[in-house]
C-alpha cells in the first residue's frame, strides 16, 4: 500500500481517493494484516490538524473499525479523544474562520461519533459473510506472522526509509548504509549457522528439535518463544519433541534458569498434552538418575520443584518412584530428590500447603504420599533442621481430608504471582 500517496490525497483534498485509501486501510486493522496502532497514529495526525477533510477521514476510520480499534486499546483511543478535544479547544479560541470549522455539521456529527464510541454506545457493525470468508483465507495463510506492530505512521513516511522498516529494532536501509545492512545480514547468517552448531552438539539430531532448539535459545522472551513453537509446522507426534527439548535445555545449562519452567507452563497451559509428554519426560529422567551428572540432576530437581510450586504439575508426577524403599534408595538418588523437596520448600507456606494438599484424600496416592512423608523425615528434615516447620505443614498438607487451601483464594494467589509469574530472563547460549 502506498502510504506516501495517501499523504499526498490528504495534501490535495481529493476526497474521493483518500476516501478509498482510508478504507483500505481500515479494512487491513479488520482483517489483521496490521495492527490497530497504526490506525491510531494515523488519526492523531489527523486530529493535530482537523480540517475538513481531516474531519471526514477520521468518521470514515470511526465508522468503519471504531469499535475494534477501541477494544483492541481503550487507552489509546482515550488519547486520541483527548486529542480531537484539545485541537477543538484550539479553534475555538481561534479565528472566526476556525470557530465556523467547529461549527460544521460534519464536525458535530463526529463528536457525537465519538462520543458513542467513547461510552460503547455504537454497535460495531455485523461481520458478513465475504469477510468472514475473507478472515478463514487469511488465516490458513498464517497472516498473522507477518503482522506488523509497534509500526508508526510517521516511520512509513520517512523519506529515507528504503525497505527494511518491518525489521526488529526499526533498521532502515538507506542509501548511503548499504554496507551496513549487508553486515547486519552476514552476522544473523552467522548467528544461525553457530545456532544450528549448538543444536548439533546438544543431540538435536532431528530436523523437528534442531527448530524447536533453535527458537527457544533465541527467543526474546518466553512469549516470544511460545508464539513461535506454535507456528512450527510440525507433523504427526513431532509436537511431543517441544517439551523434551525444553527440558533437555534447562539441564545443560550451567545455571538453573526459570525461562524453561515458565515457558514450559505456558505449554502445559496451552495444551494438556504437553503437559502429558512432560510428565512421560520426567519419568526417564528417573530412571537415569544414577547415570546422570550432579548439574543435570540437580537442574532437574529444581525444574520439578518449580512445575510443582507453579500448580502446572502435582507431586503425583513422583508416583513412579519409592521414595519409602530403602533398598531403591541409592545416594544419588536421595541427593537428587533431597534437593527437589528443599527447592520446593523454598516456597511461602500458603504454596507448600496447597502443592501437598493436592495429592491428599485420593485413596491411588497413599503410598506416594507415605512414601513423600518418610523420605522428607529421615533425609530431608535430619539433614537440615532449619526445614522443620515446613515439614510440619507439608505432612499435615498431605493428610488434609477436607482437600481444601486453609488460605483463602485472593491470598492464593497473590501467592502464585510472585511464585511464578515474574518474567524469567531469556537463556544465554549453552
């Protein structure tokens, strides 16, 4: 779309041409091509100069995706609104050429346009059917990976932008850098060849983890990584791959990071069958704990802990050992699982009471919740005093007949939040 063409129908009053412009425009916010901060840029301009033709552009936009816009950011239309009202209040006090402009009949209709749309009065109009069909086409071209965001309209009318605008970090190639731009291109050559190294070396052997490998040690956060793995084109049981890989990740490194629980939760939040694969992951884990090196296993037993602390999993997941045999209790073992239950009572108590309670009551997990009571007294508790009174509430939690939280749900919460939903920082490479 030419955006410096439209400018110039704004500049010449061709209403006619902007109309039609301005429409195709509005309709590209409707069908997700571009996002509505664009269209609110788009009326700020118009709103600092409020002319006529401004006038009825900005009517043209309101009336056409006003109500979409306004559900997609109320905050910004409330500034676009305290725009329109501050320019208003400039004319007033102006010529009586501007005080006439406000007086228009065009004028008024679109303050009473926004005025209704400001207090959710406008009904937004009722999708046909051709934009429905529209939308489904759309759609199965995956339009919503090349939506644009954070674009600004005074960017597309940069005169020396040259075609690199929809790049992170709003690299313009002008000129007089080509240069510049080929060494930026050389270096994510660069970078995703090393990427795909680490991948090697990390026994991503498949086509399908080598990806999914890849997106999340790149991942600006995990959302970023999240909405990515979701796009992966990947067939047949290869989704299964996601979660090993994000377990697999967070035991090479060096330092325990939460960016793999957080991202995994996301998952498991997403998708119940991640949250099956995960657990079918834990359980091999298991059964190479002997195996396994002291940093990988103690990676492991903080992840654990903190699937367990975030709700996103139970302590059920360690129904497929026997924490109470002591012939299956070899030192490994028990180093491994002691430093699981001491990440997991780092937890505030309202946390540990609830992660216990959940496998209370339920007559299959009795010897679970046997064998978790015995293993935290004889290696948990005698090997750290200081863990005492957290003891006291988990074996209390565990024989909680009620299965019920003692704490109420807006203190539970409060909990969880600062348990879990503080954004981890993204992974160094390993």
């Amino acid at each position: 779309m030419d955006f410096i063409g439209m400018q110039d129908e704004c500049l010449k009053e061709d209403h006619i041409s902007l109309r039609n412009l301005t429409l195709l425009l509005t309709y590209l916010c409707i069908f997700g091509v571009c996002s509505s901060d664009l269209i609110y840029d788009f009326l700020i301009m118009l709103s600092k100069r409020l002319r006529e033709i401004d006038v009825s552009t900005i009517l043209t936009v309101l009336n056409c995706c006003g109500m979409k816009i306004r559900s997609d950011d109320p905050t910004a239309m409330k500034n676009f609104i305290q725009s329109v009202h501050n320019r208003v209040n400039e004319l007033k006090a102006a010529s009586v050429e501007g005080q006439a402009n406000i007086n228009g009949k065009r004028m008024e209709f679109m303050l009473e346009t926004i005025f209704d749309i400001k207090n959710n009065k406008k009904r937004p109009k009722e999708e046909t059917a051709p934009h429905g069909r529209i939308k489904k086409w759309l759609q199965k071209l995956r339009v919503e990976e090349i939506l644009i965001r954070g674009l600004k309209w005074s960017k597309l009318l940069d005169p020396d932008n040259k075609g690199q605008w929809w790049l992170s970090g709003g690299m313009a190639a002008k000129t007089d850098n080509v240069q510049e731009v080929a060494n930026t291109i050389d270096k994510d050559v660069l970078e995703a060849q090393r990427m795909l190294q680490l991948a090697s070396s990390q026994r991503m052997n498949t086509d399908a983890r080598k990806a999914i490998f890849c997106i999340i040690m790149s991942g600006e956060d995990y959302i970023d990584a999240f909405e990515k793995l979701l796009r992966l084109d990947l067939v047949g049981k290869q989704d299964r791959e996601i979660m090993r890989v994000v377990v697999e990740c967070c035991l090479q490194e060096k330092i325990f990071n939460k960016y793999y629980t957080t991202l995994a939760s996301k998952l498991c939040e997403h998708d119940k069958n991640h949250k099956f694969t995960l657990q079918f992951c834990i359980w091999d884990h298991f059964k190479e704990l002997e195996s396994m090196q002291l940093l990988r296993s103690m990676n492991l037993a903080k992840f654990i802990a903190e699937m367990i602390g975030s709700f996103t999993l139970s302590l059920a997941v360690l129904k497929s050992v026997e924490l109470s045999d002591v012939t299956q209790l070899t030192p490994k073992r028990i180093m491994h699982f002691r430093m699981l239950f001491e990440a997991l009572f780092e937890y505030p108590d309202e946390v540990i009471w609830n992660s216990f309670t959940r496998v209370a009551v339920t007559p299959e997990l009795e010897t679970l919740r046997h064998g978790i009571e015995f293993f935290i007294r004889e290696y948990v508790v005698k090997t750290n005093k200081a863990l005492a009174n957290k003891f006291k509430i988990s074996k209390k939690a565990l024989n909680n007949t009620e299965g019920s939280p003692h704490v109420s749900w807006r203190k539970w919460l409060l909990c969880l939040v600062k348990a879990k939903f503080c954004s981890p920082p993204p992974p160094s490479p390993l």
